[in-house]
C-alpha cells in the first residue's frame, strides 16, 4: 500500500507533508507582507460566486430578450418562406 501512495505523492509521505508546511509558511508569509488575510480571501471568493450568481441570471435574462428579439424576425419569415415553397 505505502508504494502507490508514494508514487501518487511523488515522495514519502513525511517528506510530502515537510514539503506542503515549507510552502505553505512561505505563501502565508508573501500574503500576509501584501496584507492578505484568511477572512479577506474567503470573503473574496464567496463575493466572486454571488457576483457570478447574480450576474449569470441577468446575463441569462439578456439571452431571453435576444431570443425573443430575433424571433420577431425570423419567425415570420421562417413562415413565409414555408408557405412560399408549400404551394410548389
């Protein structure tokens, strides 16, 4: 069991785990020097997928408004030309 544990680690498992806790001091210590927190980050990305949620609806409602806007046209003339090429 312990091999295709190392081979999907790329390492022993406490080498891996020395390796995770180096680079997660380093890119805590560079986000914290930019003054990142962990509140700031969090709250960013729940703030990104609202912004997606809301905007996606209105972005879906515009799709809608194109739909119907292009129906206009086309329909009837969808229509004409099949009633056109009915009476060949």
């Amino acid at each position: 069991m312990s091999d295709p544990v190392n081979r999907f680690l790329g390492d022993t498992l406490g080498r891996t785990i020395i390796k995770l806790i180096v680079v997660c001091l380093i890119v805590g210590f560079v986000l914290a020097f930019f003054g990142f927190t962990p509140d700031n980050i969090v709250d960013s990305i729940r703030y990104w997928f609202l912004d997606l949620w809301y905007n996606g609806f209105r972005a879906l409602g515009r799709v809608g408004n194109y739909l119907v806007l292009g129906a206009i046209i086309v329909i009837p003339i969808f229509l004409i030309l099949r009633l056109l090429s009915y009476r060949r």
